[in-house]
C-alpha cells in the first residue's frame, strides 16, 4: 500500500473509507493502518475496484493464542497445535480488521471474496513459514458469529464467555 502510492496519497485514498456499521474498523483503517505498516506489526492490504476506489479492505498479522480460559479438549488441542495435545500457546495468523466500504455505490464485495483474498496472502506466507490456523476476534455478537461460522470458521468457547466482549474464532488453514 505505502510503497506503491506513497504516504500522503495512500490516506487520501484511505480518508474516503466508510463503515457507519463498525467506527472501529473505520478508525483503523485511517488512523493506525499507517503506522501498523511502518512498524512491520500487520499488512494491510486494499481490494480495489476497476476505478482505484476501496471495496474493502484486510490487516493480518501473527498472534499466539493463550489457550488458559479456552474449554477445548486434548484432541481439540492437538489439531489446533498439529503436535500437543497439552499445548497451552498457538501461534496463528491473525485477521486482525475486515471492513467494506459502504461508501462506495453498488459495492457487491461480499465475505466470501474477502476471506478469498486473506487465504491467498495467508497461502503465500505459509508456503514460508508453516502454519496451521487463521484466528480472527469478533465482537460478542450472535449474528457476526454466525456469519463467520456460515463461511467455515469455528468459535473458541472459553469459561469467561459472558464476560468477554471479544470472541475469538478459528479456521484451519488446511481447509483452504
């Protein structure tokens, strides 16, 4: 994104991002994206239609997940770690932000072409350096769970569930 357009062009391209249904994934795109670029701490990458407008947009990154409140069992584990069933940390590819950009008219960019651009990136880094699972964190919203359940991604229940606003969800990335 910043070595192809440069700086000052890449956030006037990002200022013209909206989505009124999630302010946080908005803010990230325009305020921290940048800075999350320069820090070599996520990727994020524009899906871009024939005109140069964003459609949407993905961050991914690394994230070890702690598995000390999740209710998994060994086997569970096991897939998860590919190795040990009393694995307490996962590292995994992390969906850090997904957004679409209601701002563009007619925009029929769907979370099927999204996720098939994440798993494209995320292909190309596994063939690197290994991996066995995508996590992404969803608000605690039955409708959002749902829809990420809908396109192949799991729900880690843990023992905290009411409390956390968080849910963390998972997919293998040998099913992609």
């Amino acid at each position: 994104m910043l070595e192809e357009l440069g700086e000052e062009p890449t956030t006037r391209l990002l200022s013209l991002f909206s989505c009124p249904r999630n302010p946080d994934v908005e803010n990230f795109l325009k305020q921290k994206s940048i800075a999350f670029e320069k820090t070599h701490n996520a990727r994020t990458r524009l899906i871009l239609d024939e005109q140069g407008s964003i459609l949407a947009y993905f961050s991914v990154s690394f994230k070890e997940l702690v598995l000390e409140s999740a209710a998994l069992n060994k086997s569970q584990v096991k897939r998860l770690d590919g190795f040990n069933k009393n694995a307490e940390r996962i590292r995994a590819f992390l969906i850090g932000q997904l957004g679409k950009n209601f701002s563009v008219q007619n925009n029929r960019i769907t979370l099927a072409d999204i996720l098939a651009e994440i798993y494209s990136i995320i292909h190309d880094a596994r063939e690197l350096v290994g991996g066995r699972v995508i996590i992404l964190e969803c608000e605690n919203n039955p409708a959002l769970i749902q829809l990420y359940r809908d396109h192949g991604f799991t729900l880690i229940e843990t023992t905290d569930d009411d409390k956390t606003e968080l849910r963390t969800m998972y997919i293998h990335i040998a099913n992609q």
